[in-house]
C-alpha cells in the first residue's frame, strides 16, 4: 500500500520502543535482588566466568538520558558481547510499518464515524499522513498516542547499538521483529479498542506525564516509573483486564523471553545486555527471574 512510504518517517522511531546515576550503590540483600525496586545497573554472574551486566534504558533522545553514567561505560565498554531489545535495521522497520496497517476494517470505523475526527487530529498531530490514518490497526494508533507528540531523534539503545557496532562487538537481539509485533498484534481486539480509547480520553494526562517520567529515570526509581505508567493506564474495573493482558503480553512474556536470551550469554559471560528500564522492575522483572535462576544478581546504581 502507498501510505507505508508515507509513513516511513513517522514510525520508524517506535520500533524497539515498547513499553517509556553517577554514584555506585551497595549490593541488594538476596530477597531485594528478587523483587527490584530501584537501579538501572545490575551485575549478574557465575561462578569461573566475567560478569555480564544488565541496563535499563529510557527510549528518549533527552541528552540527560543519553549521556550514561561513567558505571554503565566502564561495563559497557569491558563487555564483548552486547545484547538489545531487537536490532533495529532497514528490513525490520519495514516489517514493522507492514504489520501497523491493513486495508480492512477500517480505524475509522472500528471507532465510529462521531468519535473518528478527534482521533484523526491526535494522529495528525503526531504527523501521521492523511492517508495512513484509517489504515493503522488499533494497536498500532495506540502505540502512536502514547509517545510523545514530536518524533524522537537518537534514542539511547540505538545509541549504545550503534557504538557496539562500530567497536565491533558481538550484537544479539533479545527478541526478532515478529516477536515484538505480536505481542501487540495477538492482543484480542476489545483489548486493541479499549486501550487506544481510554489513550484517546486520557491524551493530554499521557502527554502531561513524559516529563516526570523522565526525572524519575534519572532518579533510577523504578517504583515510580512503575506508577506514573499505572496512573495513566488507571481507569473503570472494565479497563483492568484489558490492562492485565497489555502488562502480560508486552512486559511480563518479554521479561521470561529475555532471562531466558540472556542465560547463555551470562554462561559465556563478558556481555552488556540494554533493555527498557521497566524490564528490571519487581519480582517478575528481568533481574528477580535471573535470580531465580540461581544467578548471583547484584545493584550497581
């Protein structure tokens, strides 16, 4: 279809984006490494191999953001291998547009003809063509409304992706491109339209919340993260299981897939693996699951 040119510069920003600390910290006691509340450096190792370590991300360009502490170099620049959500290449974004759109049925109409307009103007806003707008699936339009309205420029993890690269250090993708489409394309379809609805109703809280979720990034509060993404996804007792299915298909599935990425690199160790923040957060988080395993897991900052 013609719109996915269209749409090339517009979406090509969101994919490897699902989801939103200079000093050293002491290690967590045992129970607290099982049910992460704070930090963006952890130290996973076993015993007779170099430690790996895991980072929590924030997909924003803000410069705050992306200069890392001198913590995250230092293990980055040790590490041979770096592992990362998805690798985002030309073929990926492709696919992704592809999987964003489809003839039939229509947004508009999944939407009704009265509410179609205010959700035209979010899209425009966010720069989709006239011509895209209609065609997106729901997940996709939802995808676009909770982001920030002006397109990111480099993002972090393209950031240390792109320096991995170039150091010429072992790449490996936590998860493939189809991985990360299904996870949101397999969400029933009331689940699809309840969520870009309640996004629709609640855009400027949406908005509104990016700058706060930045500062509790830097505060590498994972609790508050957790809470700030909570209070705009809060609505009726009918949006909570449509929560509870977005939660469990788009963090909790992709945790198990990435602990289980992740254990044969941490067995050859030597790796730095980059992650959305939210990824590490609580007991089913990437470091509490690593734990489990029987890994020594261990707060940097």
């Amino acid at each position: 279809m013609q719109h996915i040119h269209a749409m090339k510069r517009i979406l090509a920003p969101f994919v490897a984006s699902m989801c939103l600390l200079l000093a050293t910290s002491p290690s967590f006691a045992a129970n607290e490494a099982r049910n992460p509340e704070q930090g963006l450096l952890w130290r996973v190792e076993k015993k007779g191999v170099p430690a790996c370590h895991l980072f929590g991300t924030m997909h924003h360009d803000d410069e705050r953001v992306t200069q890392v502490a001198p913590a995250v170099q230092r293990a980055f620049d040790a590490a041979r291998t770096f592992a990362v959500e998805m690798i985002n290449d030309g073929e990926a974004t492709r696919t992704y547009q592809r999987a964003m759109v489809r003839k039939a049925p229509l947004l508009s109409e999944l939407v009704g003809d009265a509410d179609w307009p205010r959700y035209e103007t979010l899209l425009a806003h966010h720069g989709l063509p006239p011509n895209a707008r209609a065609h997106l699936k729901p997940w996709a339009a939802l995808l676009i409304l909770v982001r920030p309205a002006e397109p990111p420029g480099i993002i972090l993890d393209h950031l240390l992706l792109n320096d991995a690269r170039n150091r010429g250090k072992n790449v490996v993708a936590l998860e493939s491109i189809d991985e990360q489409i299904a996870a949101m394309n397999d969400l029933p379809d009331d689940t699809q339209l309840a969520l870009l609805r309640h996004a629709e109703a609640n855009y400027d809280r949406i908005q509104e919340s990016f700058k706060p979720l930045v500062q509790t990034y830097l505060a590498r509060d994972l609790r508050g993260m957790w809470q700030i993404n909570e209070s705009v996804m809060t609505g009726d007792d009918a949006l909570a299981e449509h929560n509870r299915r977005f939660l469990d298909s788009l963090l909790f599935q992709r945790n198990k897939r990435f602990a289980e990425r992740l254990a044969p690199l941490i067995d050859r160790g030597n790796c730095f693996a980059a992650f959305g923040a939210l990824h590490l957060y609580g007991k089913r988080g990437v470091p509490a699951l690593l734990a489990a395993r029987g890994y020594k897991v261990t707060r940097l900052y």
